[in-house]
C-alpha cells in the first residue's frame, strides 16, 4: 500500500513538474478579489475583458485565495469583472498591458443586497448546490468537465462510486436507479454504462442525486435515484456524435456509438446505435474447509474463464408537437446480447496435508439475450398556472435462450486413475413481459405551493424452462432432480400524493405513496420420479411515506433533512427455486420464500460556502436480502460436502455513513476533487439455523486531481482505496481494494472532436478477497479481473450544436426492468 500510495505522489509530482516548465513566456496578468475585512473570495469566476468594448478575452477561477492569474496575453488595454454567488459584480479600472505583463490592484466585491435580483441571474453557479430533496451538480460550472463523456462526470459526482463493469453506486449502496430527464433508462447496468460512455459532457446541464426520492417515484430500491439533465433550447437542425472506442488488457475489447437528432417546428426525430465487443479471462479461487461426519476435509478450487460477448442496442424515437402546450410522443429500444462463456476448474479435495481426489470440471455456455421496450406517451400543459399533466403506456418483453454443458473428471490424489465421470448439460429458454401505464399530474398553488399526484399499474410474467439432461451409457437422459418449470406473476398497483411549499429561508415537502402487490409463483418439478409442486401466492399492501426540508442557516451554510421509506423486492430469477450446479460441489439455487426488504432511510446534510459537502446518513433495513453460502445435501447420495449460493432475508441491518465531498481548484491549472466516506455496518442473519451477527467499519476514498497542460490538452489521475470491511455478496468480510488510473486527452477538429489515451489499474491492485466463517465451515475466495487496460478513445460531434435535445419521458417499466438480471 505504502508503494502504491509513493507512485502516485511521484506520478502527480511528475505531472505538476512537466506542467510547469511547459510555461510559455509572454505577459501575465495577475491578481486578487477580496471582500470587506480583506478576506478573500474563494472560488470568484474573473473574466478578462478588452477595455474598449468589454469584450471576454479569457476566463478564470479564482483559487482558495483569491487569487488568478492570466498568462500570454497580448499587449493592449483591459479590465478585470469578478463574479461570484452573493456578491455584487465587481470591475477593476482600465489598465495597459505592456511587455512586462501587470498586477491589478486588489478588487474588493461587496455581499448583494436583497434588491438586487440581477446579480443572483449573472453569478456563476456553484458545482455543488445542495437542495431540500436531492444535491444538484452543475456540469457546466465544472472546469474538467468539457470534452469528456457523462460516466466521467458522474465518477466525479459526490457520493457515487462506478466499478469495474460500470455498476454505480450511491453512498455504498447499489441498486441505483438511471434517469435521463426524468425518464429511467430501463437498461441493465452494462447496457447504462454504455449509453454513458458514449454521451458527451457537454449534452449535460445537471445531475440530480436523490439519497431518498419522493413519493412521485417508485418505491422500489434503497440506493436513490441519478436524474441527468440535458440542455436544452429552441433552435432547429440536426446534430449528433460519434464514439469510437478500443481497450487492450490480456484481452481486447471494442466499442462504438452513433447518436442522432433531428427537430423541426412540429416534430423531433431522434435515435442511436450502439455497438461493443468485450472479451475478459477471470481467475477464482475458492478454498473451503469443514468438518463432515467427524472427518476435516479442505476443498481448493481454482478456475479459470474466458468470456465474450457482442451487444448491440439502438434507441428510436418522435416527438409530435401538436400545439405548443401539448406534445405527442412514441419510443422503442431494441438490444440483444451474445455471449459465450467457457471455463477450466480444477479442485483438490483432502484433508490439509494429504489430497485424496482430484476433480476437473470443464463448463461451456452460450446464449442470446434480446429486450424490446415501447412507449407511447402524452405531456399537456393545462393552462397558464403551470397545471400539467402526463401519460405513459409502456410494454416491454425480454428473452433469452441459454444453454450450457459441464463434464467433470474424478481422479485420485495423484491425478492418474479415474474415480468417476459425470457429464450433463442443460436449456434454460425463459421470458418476462411487463405491462404499465401511469398518470400524473401537478397543480400549482397558492405562495409558492405545488401538489403532485398520480397513479401506476404494471403486470409482470415470467416464464422459466430448465431442462437439465445427463449423459448415461451413451444417450442423453433427462435429470427429474434439477429439471424445473417456473411461472411467476406479479401485479402492483400504486397512487400517490406529493406537497411542497418554499418559505422564505425554508423549503418543506411531504409525500405518501401506496402500493399493493399481487403475486403468484409456481414451480413444477419432478424429483425422484414423483411430480411435485412450489406455490407463492401472496398479497399486501405497503405505505411509504417521505419528506424533506432545507434551511438557509446564512449564505455560507444550508442545512437539509430528508426522510423515505422504500422497498427491495427479489429479482425474479431469485424466486425461482431450483438448482443451478456449477459443478458436484458448488450449486446456486433461488428462494420461493424470499419476502421483499424494507428500509427506513434518514439523513442529514450541510453544505459550506458552495463547495464543501458533509452528509450524515442512516439506514435500518428489515428481511434484507443478501446471498448467503449454506450447506447443500446430495438428494441420492446424502453428501453433505456441497455448498450452496442461495438469497435469503437477514434478520435486520443497520448502517451509517458519513461523507464528505470537496472540489478544489488549487492553481488555476490544477484541480482537484476528493470524497470520502466513513461507514458503519451492522448484520445479524440465521445460517444453518444458526445465528450469525457480523459488524464493521468501512472506509471509500477517491481522489481526481485534473492537470489544464494547454488549451485542448489535460491529463487525470485518480487513486480510489477501499477499506476491509463487509461486503454485500455473502457477508463476505472483504480485504481493502485500491487502484491508480492515469489519462491525457487532446480536443481535436476545433474542439468538436477528442482523442483519449488512458491506463485503468495501472499497478494491477483492484481485486476482490474475502472470507465468511460459520459453524465451522470456512469458505474464503480471490477473484481477479481484467483491470488493467490500455484504452484509447475518439468522440466527434457534428451538425447543429443548438438543436433541442429529444424530449425524454420517464416511462413506467423503471422499477420492473431494474429486477430483470439478463443481457449482463
């Protein structure tokens, strides 16, 4: 750690070095804003201006200070205007830039007063703004932002955390859900991630991190809500982007998008394309010991797998403007997924110092995984008071066909004469059609009053055919014991009532939301040749109430307070209850019995002068769902040496968090932004019928620091570190990950265009180790990825620049699409 941590300060000096004797000659302009008392103003926006027409020569931001500074700057008269939120607009006297260059005398700035309403209009907005409900970024007020891509932005996001695959979490919680103006993407998080990648920073006006949504959303998912909202104005034309990306570790990958829109006065047309080819080797090693009838037996397994995949999506869409207070709007996106998988495992059995038996498992699977969602949907304004209304009729199906074999050699202990063979393969055809419309509306009332109100129903079907068949004395013989046909039917129902006002220094809103839940589950199975049946069929109604409230303490520090309960109901493959056998000693089964977690969420944030965030957050969670490893039974054999992946409700967990989040510029050609978070975690779960309490700290830290090496080149480098703790998957107590990412990028094509080259995991240290202790059974597992990359990226942006984004719509598959764990 203590290496890691060396090269990176010997990286970031390097870089700060190389930067700054890259310094060109040529007249400066230098100075300071101050405010009474001559404190600086941290932060300030300074314009550089000619004197004779106030023309923007360049800008600049003041660092923590007060300071700026301007370099090669052409002789002539200027002038100096500073801005900065809550102060009055400041200007410097003409001055005459000679040869020498010049320093311009401290510029004093005045706090604004309440009657000066123009100033708020001009001021530049802070990166972060913390609100009533949610925190706010500026994406344009971010000085890192331009040229790169929205992931990139969102990483640099407080609180949120991207891994390896692109999975994004807030606040150490997965399970987030992905809007784009308020419409949930309804993609996998492979599939999010992609669309991303693949969308410029400068399409980004806002981001939106909702900790504890409203009771205008679903109530389903603890980890909050990520809106992105794109810019928008009223020109016409077309315009679009290309990404072309390729990325080169053991294995290469490759990826590419096309986005397209075109908008006239009475219709906006717009779709894109996107395509990637991925291929990653993964090493896992699992070593278990336990004690089996009196005897210790330890188990070593080590695998090795190759996977690839090609994806292919594309999105198209039309917005009818029918008047220019109602719009018509139809969508769909079409995405399928190829994969093949194959996998070496080889797992030594004894008893610690002596190996009995050797098996080798060999496994391979292909699928194709297809989705197709469509929208038709309505937005009316009512009448000039702001009432609106929106409509949303959504239909989505999803299918997927897999099919997978697995031959397994029993040798002995010196791994020459065979034991026993099994050979076994399986079809798992399935499909899941979803049905929803909604309706919501908004009246606005009196003293700054708004009332949201609204109603949803979704139909849920899945269909789930496992076919499993054994190879015996040279034909294929269908396997009663694993073969399982699984139906599972659900039906929701939800209203809801939202009410917000803003006092003078306080904003309040309340919300409640009711949702009734239907659900049949049925699984038809045969096991040693006598026909068996699972039912659960169930029915309840939950009320989910939420509120929020913030306070403008002074115009340094707003404190908020915010309050939701929610809901997590299982996946529906997680229902499903038969076994999946990875190999004679390893299976993956679901749970019929699996009941849905629920979760009170509480926080409290601060926000000091704009660019410091603290955040205090607390979660107690009932029947939470969390895949545990239990001892499995052979049915013909009795061999209790099998393990067994299967989710099951904990009793409860609590968890704190404390996060701190802070953007720094720290030269005016360094800046640097750095979160932190302190968790707490408390499980207590029944394993084996025995009760199993785990407790821990956890620590999560990233720091970005961005170099500004000239005009259209920057370079990054961002070290994240995490701490032992527990992990989600299994109860697993993890040891500390950490990893160091490096970049440069060039603006190219008079700045419509970008060229990335970048290193991901640099020291190759980003890999995942833990270990789970109960009753004797000790299971402790390494798993390494490909990590380590070499990427190289170009994104182009073409046609019209002012054209009005596609109007995106929230549908209502968001919370039913997110549990659908196919197209990964």
């Amino acid at each position: 750690m203590k290496s890691i941590l060396t090269a990176f300060v010997l990286t970031a000096g390097m870089i700060s070095a190389a930067l700054t004797s890259q310094a060109q000659n040529g007249p400066k302009v230098a100075g300071k804003v101050i405010r009474t008392g001559e404190q600086p103003v941290e932060f300030a926006t300074i314009t550089l201006l000619k004197a004779g027409d106030s023309s923007l020569v360049k800008g600049a931001i003041a660092d923590i200070n007060g300071k700026y500074e301007f370099e090669q700057i052409k002789q002539g008269k200027y002038l100096i205007a500073a801005a900065a939120v809550g102060m009055n607009r400041a200007y410097s006297k003409p001055f005459e830039v000679g040869a020498s260059g010049v320093t311009v005398p401290a510029l004093a700035m005045e706090a604004a007063s309440k009657s000066l309403k123009a100033v708020d209009v001009t001021a530049r907005k802070p990166f972060i703004e913390q609100k009533a409900d949610k925190m706010v970024v500026n994406v344009e007020s971010s000085i890192t932002a331009a040229g790169g891509n929205a992931m990139e932005v969102l990483e640099k996001s407080p609180t949120i955390n991207v891994d390896k695959d692109g999975n994004i979490s807030m606040k150490g919680k997965g399970g987030v859900v992905i809007m784009i103006d308020g419409k949930p993407t309804n993609m996998t998080s492979q599939d999010v991630a992609e669309l991303l990648k693949s969308m410029p920073a400068s399409n980004l006006e806002q981001i939106e991190l909702i900790a504890n949504p409203s009771a205008k959303y679903d109530a389903a998912g603890n980890a909050g809500i990520i809106n992105l909202k794109l810019k928008k104005n009223k020109s016409y034309g077309t315009n679009g982007n290309v990404n072309l990306g390729v990325s080169q570790g053991v294995r290469s990958r490759a990826n590419g998008a096309l986005n397209l829109n075109h908008r006239n006065e009475k219709v906006n047309i717009f779709g894109s394309y996107n395509y990637s080819y991925r291929r990653q080797e993964q090493e896992l090693g699992v070593y278990r010991t336990m004690t089996n009838e009196g005897r210790y037996q330890v188990f070593d397994q080590n695998t090795g797998t190759d996977q690839k995949s090609d994806y292919q999506g594309g999105k198209i869409g039309m917005d009818y403007f029918i008047s220019k207070n109602h719009t018509l709007g139809v969508m769909a996106d079409l995405s399928r997924r190829d994969r093949n998988m194959s996998s070496d495992a080889i797992t030594k059995i004894g008893n610690g110092n002596l190996v009995d038996s050797i098996l080798h498992t060999n496994s391979g699977e292909s699928g194709r995984w297809q989705r197709g969602a469509y929208n038709l949907n309505y937005r009316g304004i009512l009448d000039s008071t702001g009432k609106e209304l929106n409509i949303d009729l959504d239909y989505a199906r999803i299918t997927q066909k897999l099919n997978s074999s697995i031959f397994a050699l029993n040798r002995d202990g010196a791994d020459k004469a065979l034991l026993n063979s099994d050979t076994s393969r399986n079809g798992q055809p399935s499909s899941i059609e979803i049905k929803s419309a909604k309706i919501d509306y908004v009246h606005p009332l009196k003293g700054q009053a708004k009332l949201e109100a609204g109603a949803k129903v979704s139909f849920v079907t899945t269909d789930n055919d496992a076919r499993f068949d054994s190879l015996r004395t040279g034909s294929w013989i269908k396997d009663e014991r694993r073969s399982n046909h699984f139906i599972y039917k659900e039906n929701i129902n939800a209203a809801y009532i939202n009410i917000n006002k803003q006092f003078k220094k306080v904003f309040v809103q309340i919300g409640l939301r009711g949702e009734q839940t239907h659900i049949t589950g049925n699984s038809a199975f045969t096991q040693d040749q006598q026909a068996k049946e699972i039912r659960n069929d169930s029915s309840y109604f939950n009320l989910f109430p939420s509120a929020a409230m913030s306070y403008q303490l002074n115009k340094n520090n707003t404190l908020g307070l915010t309050y939701s309960r929610r809901i997590q109901r299982p996946d529906y493959e997680e229902l499903n209850p038969f076994e999946f056998y990875l190999d004679r000693y390893t299976r993956i089964a679901g749970n019929p019995g699996l009941k849905p977690q629920y979760s009170n969420n509480f926080e409290v944030t601060h926000t000091f002068r704009e660019f410091l965030t603290t955040s205090l957050a607390y979660t107690h969670t009932k029947d939470m769902m969390t895949k545990i490893l239990e001892a499995a039974v052979d049915p013909v054999s009795g061999d209790t040496s099998a393990i067994r992946y299967r989710y099951q409700n904990v009793a409860k967990s609590d968890v704190f968090n404390l996060n701190i989040s802070a953007t720094v510029p720290i030269t005016k050609w360094w800046t640097s932004f750095t979160t932190a978070s302190l968790s707490h975690s408390m499980y207590e779960t029944v394993v084996d019928k025995n009760n199993v309490k785990l407790s821990s700290f956890g620590f999560f830290g990233r720091t970005q620091q961005t170099f500004t090496i000239t005009k259209d080149m920057s370079a990054e480098a961002v070290f994240f570190y995490v701490s032992p703790q527990l992990a989600d998957e299994g109860l697993f107590r993890m040891k500390a990950m950490y990893g160091l990412d490096l970049g440069v990028q060039q603006k190219v094509l008079k700045g419509k265009g970008s060229v990335k080259l970048g290193v991901t995991d640099v020291f190759r240290t980003n890999y995942f180790r833990g270990q789970f202790e109960n009753v004797g059974r000790t299971t402790s597992i390494f798993n390494r990825w490909d990590s380590r990359q070499v990427r190289l990226s170009f994104n182009y942006r073409f046609g019209n620049s002012n054209v009005k984004a596609a109007r995106n719509r929230e549908t209502g598959l968001e919370a039913e699409q997110n549990r659908v764990k196919g197209g990964n």
